[in-house]
C-alpha cells in the first residue's frame, strides 16, 4: 500500500542556502544545479520504488495582477 503516484511541482534548483531544509538534497546536487523536482523524485523512490513520480521542473500556474493565484493551468 501507497501512494502509488506523486506529482513534484518546483522551478527551483538546489543551491548550498537550502541543503538544511531540503531533504535529501546534497552538496553536490547543489554544485551541478540538480532541480528541487529531482530531489524529491529520487527521495520518494527510495522510499517506494514503484511509485509514478511526475515531475514539473517549472511553476504549474501564473499570478493574475493584483497577486491572484487563481489563474491556474
């Protein structure tokens, strides 16, 4: 039993400012610009090597003016 599938959504890369709040993220995922997406897509097969993992290395949805995040793709 699990999830089964996972949908990682993050334009961000790893940088060395966030290895302490970024599970599974290392120093060298920092240095070669490894994605936030890829982190957690290899995070979350180690934990369940079944699961479907889709990645969005990019924002899913744009900000309408007046800061409304309500136009979602």
């Amino acid at each position: 039993m699990g999830a089964g599938r996972l949908t990682v959504v993050d334009p961000d890369h790893v940088e060395p400012t966030n290895l302490n709040s970024l599970a599974g993220a290392t120093d060298a995922a920092a240095r070669s610009g490894t994605s936030k997406t890829e982190v957690a897509a290899k995070l979350a097969r180690g934990i369940d090597p079944d699961i479907a993992v889709h990645q969005v290395p990019h924002r899913s949805w744009t900000p309408t003016r007046g800061g409304s995040s309500a136009a979602r793709t």
